[in-house]
C-alpha cells in the first residue's frame, strides 16, 4: 500500500488571553499511521485534537486534511474522519442500537443493516443492543463511542484517551480492534493517552508535547534508550519533569 499523507500540521497555533496552549507545531500522518500524542495535563493535547477536528479555531498555522486546508473549508473533510474521547457524549435517552442507526445515517453510511450487528459484535455490545446508552457503564460508554468512531469507515481517526475508563483486558481487545482495523484499512490514526504501555504497543511514532511544543518525537520502541531510559514511562516522567533540560 503507497502511503500517502493524511493529516499535515504546520506551524499550528492557539492562543487564548494569557496561554499558549499550542506553539508552532508541525506534524504529520501518513496513512495506516497511529501516531501517539503525548504530554502531561495541560500540554496541549487536546486543543490540537480539537484544532483538527475543527472545534476550536487555530491562531495561527494551518492543518490540511486528504491534501487540503481547513481553510478552503471542511465539507469534504468531515465525512472521512471520526473521533472518540472521553468528554464526548452520545444522546442518552436512545438505544446502543439507535445510536449506531443515528450516527450511521447522519454519516450516509450505506450498508448499516450488516454494519451495526458486526460493530456490536466486534466491540462486545451485543446483549446492550437494546439498552439506553444513558445506563451504560462507562467502558460500556466507550466501547459504544469507538463504535461509532469507526462506523463511517474514517481515513481519518483522532482518539482522545479512547481507552481511559476501559478494564486492562477490554482496553487490549479494543486496541487489537483498532490495530487490526488500521492494518486492513490503511486508516491514519492520531491517539492521545496517558497509559505509556499502551501507546509503546500501539504507535509507530509519538509526539511528546510540554508547554504547547513538541519537545521530542521518534519511534516508541527506540525513543527511550536514545535517552537513556528504560521505557517510555520513566522517558514521560523526565519530560513533564524537566521539560527544558532533556537532551
Ligand atoms: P489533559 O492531559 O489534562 O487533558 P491537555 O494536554 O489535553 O491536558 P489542553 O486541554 O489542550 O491540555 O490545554 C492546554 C492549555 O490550554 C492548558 O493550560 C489549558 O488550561 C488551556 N486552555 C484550554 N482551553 C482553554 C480555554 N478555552 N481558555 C483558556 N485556556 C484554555
């Protein structure tokens, strides 16, 4: 499969009164990509998230997606990407099923009759297919959400700690599903997490943010011995420690 870039990020900026949430950072994703973004609290994750989905508006910069700009508009952009986070709420009053149906139509996805009951399957939402998402439990809430996700078969997927409220062994199917996924689809996936493990088998590359830049970015595999740590974890904890002194 020729790799192509799916999301170019370029000098992307966001000010708010007295914060520099995100300053000047340039990435990009290449299609069947994940790439992790990391950083502690308030590193900025989640404005940049935020900044592609098209939420919030960039201060200055620019993000191209499928090879071209937000700028030029987002009407051709949208269909083709997804996203799951933690602060992302379903409508509570309907059905795990409804929900898929709703997000399955506003999507124009075409074969939901075969769609649904395989998503339900693959995500372990079966015998919830008729339960109200409001009484879901919250890893049940989040295996629903990367449902939905990946209901429109996205090139695109941004992931904002899609595993936070997941038990270790629903957090490794849901990883598997998404690794498989990104394999047979070719798919580009921006991931944000707390949970180094995680990301050291998922990514192919991380971006380690603090204070709004990116300090570092490489291979999670190779990255911490480059600095002298033993995993990514103990290379995290340096990085939000002593974010201007690493080298
Ligand atoms: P966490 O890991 O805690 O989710 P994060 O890396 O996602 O953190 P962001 O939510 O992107 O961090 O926040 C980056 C910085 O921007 C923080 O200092 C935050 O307080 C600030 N910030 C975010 N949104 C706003 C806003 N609407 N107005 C002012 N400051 C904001």
């Amino acid at each position: 499969m020729t790799e192509k870039i799916i999301l170019q990020v370029t000098n992307l900026i966001k000010e708010y009164k007295d914060v520099k949430a995100v300053n000047n950072i340039s990435f990009n994703i290449k299609s069947g990509q994940i790439v992790g973004l990391l950083g502690p609290n308030g590193a900025g994750k989640t404005t940049t998230i935020s900044m592609i989905l098209g939420i919030t508006e960039p201060s200055g910069g620019d993000i191209s997606i499928f090879g071209k700009s937000i700028k030029e508009g987002r009407s051709e952009i949208n269909n083709d990407m997804n996203f799951a986070a933690v602060y992302s709420h379903l409508p509570n009053n309907l059905t795990v099923k409804q929900n898929l149906q709703v997000f399955g139509l506003l999507y124009g996805v075409k074969n939901l009759k075969e769609k649904i009951p395989q998503l339900l399957k693959d995500f372990t939402l079966e015998k919830f297919a008729d339960t109200k998402a409001g009484l879901l439990s919250s890893g049940e809430i989040s295996r629903l959400n990367l449902a939905k996700a990946i209901i429109n078969e996205p090139k695109l997927l941004l992931l904002d700690e899609p595993t936070a409220s997941l038990d270790p062994h629903s957090a490794d199917i849901v990883r598997e599903l998404i690794k498989e996924y990104v394999k047979k689809k070719g798919i580009a996936i921006l991931w944000t997490s707390h949970n180094m493990k995680e990301i050291e088998l998922a990514c192919d590359e991380v971006l380690f943010l603090s204070h709004g830049n990116i300090l570092l970015s490489g291979d999670p595999k190779v990255l911490p011995a480059k600095y002298g740590k033993k995993d990514l974890e103990e290379l995290f904890i340096t990085v939000a420690r002593e974010p201007l002194t690493l080298s």
